[in-house]
C-alpha cells in the first residue's frame, strides 16, 4: 500500500455527501493511476454521521484464526524481487490447489497476476471478485501489507469453494500493486475479466489495531470531530454508484442453504470476540474530485464502471509498521485481523446468494 495522505478528510471538506459510519479508515500510494474518463454521476443527498457501532453479525461460516495466522507466517519474507514474487506465486497456487481451485496466471509486461474462479448456478447473476495484492515494497516482508489480504482470500476460498451459490466466485492475486497498481490494471485491461463481473472486494492492509487513546492518527485541521481516538475499526470504501455493494458490509446476515442444518451452524458459529466496528465511505465521482482516493486496486475498476470496495485498517495513519522491516507477524492484531476477516466472508457470502443488483437506483 503506497504513502497515505491527507485524502479522506477531504471527502467530509469538498463533498456533499457525508459518511455513514460503522467505524472508520484510510489507505494510500505513491503513485496515482491516470484517471479514464467516465460518465458523470448523481451524488446522493447527504447522510448524518452515526456513532460507530460493533457489528453483530450471525457467522455461518466461522474464519478460522490459526489458520489465518498460519498463512501470515508462511508468508513472513520480502515479496519484491522476481524470486520473492514466484516464491509467493508458488505459495498461493499450491494453497488453491489444495483445496480444490485451479488458479490460472495470467502475465502482463510487468508481471503476474493469478487468477481463479468457481462458477455460480446462476450464470445470470454474475460474479464477485475478492482481490488484493501479492507484492511488497523493498525493505519490508509486509505481513499487513499486504499477507493479510492474501490470508483473508485464501481462507475464503477454502470455506467457499465447495459450496454453490447463484454468482459465481472468483479470486484474484494482484501483482506490482506497490509500483502503481500495476496487476490491477492490467487485469481491468482484459475485456473477458469484466464480463459478468458484478462486484469487487479489495483487501490492502486488515490486521493491525491499536488500543491505546490516540494511536490513531489524523490530519490537521480535520472539520469533524474523528470517530475514535483508538485504532480499533475498519474502513471500507465504496463509490456511490455502487452503494449496495459497500452497504453489505453492514451487519451482513446471510441467506444460505448449506449442507448442514442453519441452525446447527449458527448454533456452532458464536465467536467469543466481536468483530471490530466498521466505517463506511461513500465516494462520489469516482474520485476524480479527491484523486488521493484512488491509491489502491479498486481504482482501476471503479475507472471502468464496476463495483468496488477498498477495505483496510488505514495504513500508515495507525502502524508503527508501514512499509518498514518491522511489518511483520509479531505485530499483526490477532484479535482484530480474525474479526475482520470474519466480516469480508459474511459480506461475501451475502453477495453471492443475492441475485439483486449492486447498482444505486437514484430516485427521480
């Protein structure tokens, strides 16, 4: 994840449209994607700001923490280099492979991306990709930034991958995010990778907390008063074409048909710790009028009409960590990476049970 700035803040300062929070966060890169053009779009009327909240949410399908953690450490080494990279590659295709995917890589000029899916019953209903990036910055082996996306991805995958629902699931490693979105681009460059494609979750930094009052940090001169001084939520962040997609983050509650009885898995899912409050962002234009929100692998899909959610624990604004040697498993929240990637698979499970559509419907 690339050099935050003072982005976010902006949205309250030259926007009408106001957050709706669950919690809230930010994110950042070095370099900014050119911006395609695009259609312009209604903003919605604004929303009043809400305390931040602990989601309860029922988890059908329980994350397992030592699993999750597993990967992070498997992953404890730089991921920069053309080796680091394959190393990484190799890691996550034979991790699919286990459990039953056939991930597919897919090369650009500047790299490899992979790519797998699971077909939905329903070809009609179209897709969700949960997406986030495999690489590194030069001196840091990135357990937040960015295993942790992998982790939430591949834990996903196992708990979904044989289960059958009307969309279809797709995954997809990005790699070079840390040059300029690189992977991303490429990917969204591929007209067949869109076809169908309904939503996009993207996970770029989801494990790292702070407790302690002001830990969390803020620009100056920020014109609301911040949701928490702690460093205990998480942030999505969605354009306000798509706004269904973002607000299924909300205190998902699935509708599933699964092997097992409902209420034998609900009976079986409670969880001792809740999931962390999470912060929701709608972001009109597409960005274009604060381009500082268009620094992660959501971008690009935004660019092309699609759907897409940025989720992330906001970077440098809260960890020591960022981009440093010291990014490593010893200083991932266990408590909190567990709970939000608890949420990621509710909302992903909500998402491909639903044929609706993920698109605002604007009231005339």
């Amino acid at each position: 994840m690339h050099e935050m700035k003072k982005w976010i803040w902006l949205v309250f300062l030259t926007l009408t449209v106001a957050t709706v929070t669950i919690t809230s966060g930010f994110w950042q890169q070095p370099e900014k994607p050119s911006v395609m053009a695009s259609a312009q779009v209604e903003t919605p009327k604004s929303q009043p700001t809400v305390s931040p909240k602990v989601n309860d949410q029922v988890n059908i399908f329980p994350v397992s923490s030592d699993r999750l953690f597993s990967h992070i450490q498997n992953l404890n080494f730089r991921r920069y280099t053309d080796r680091e990279r394959w190393r990484t590659r190799t890691y996550i295709t034979k991790e699919l492979q286990k459990i039953g995917w056939q991930p597919k890589l897919q090369k650009f000029d500047q790299g490899i991306n992979i790519f797998a899916e699971r077909k939905g019953s329903n070809k009609d209903a179209g897709a969700i990709l949960l997406g986030a990036h495999y690489d590194t910055v030069a001196q840091s082996p990135g357990s937040d930034d960015n295993a942790t996306g992998i982790a939430v991805i591949l834990e996903i995958a196992r708990l979904l991958g044989s289960q059958t629902t009307p969309r279809t699931l797709q995954l997809a490693f990005f790699d070079k995010e840390e040059s300029g979105l690189w992977g991303s681009k490429a990917f969204v460059a591929q007209e067949a990778n869109l076809n169908n494609l309904q939503g996009v979750i993207i996970m770029d930094m989801v494990g790292y907390a702070c407790y302690t009052p002001g830990c969390q940090k803020y620009p100056q001169g920020l014109p609301v008063t911040p949701p928490s001084e702690k460093g205990d939520f998480l942030t999505i962040v969605g354009d306000t074409e798509h706004l269904p997609l973002l607000y299924a983050f909300e205190n998902p509650q699935p509708k599933i048909s699964p092997e097992k009885p409902l209420a034998e898995r609900l009976k079986s899912s409670n969880i001792k710790t809740p999931p962390p409050p999470i912060f929701a962002l709608p972001v009109p234009l597409k960005g274009l009028l604060i381009p500082d929100t268009l620094r992660s692998d959501h971008a690009p899909f935004w660019f092309q009409g699609v759907g897409a959610v940025l989720i992330t624990d906001t970077g440098n604004l809260r960890t020591p960590h960022y981009h440093q040697p010291s990014d490593t498993p010893t200083n991932i929240q266990r408590q909190f990476f567990t709970g939000s990637a608890q949420i990621i698979a509710n909302a992903t499970v909500k998402l491909l049970n639903s044929s609706d559509s993920l698109g605002t419907v604007v009231k005339e």
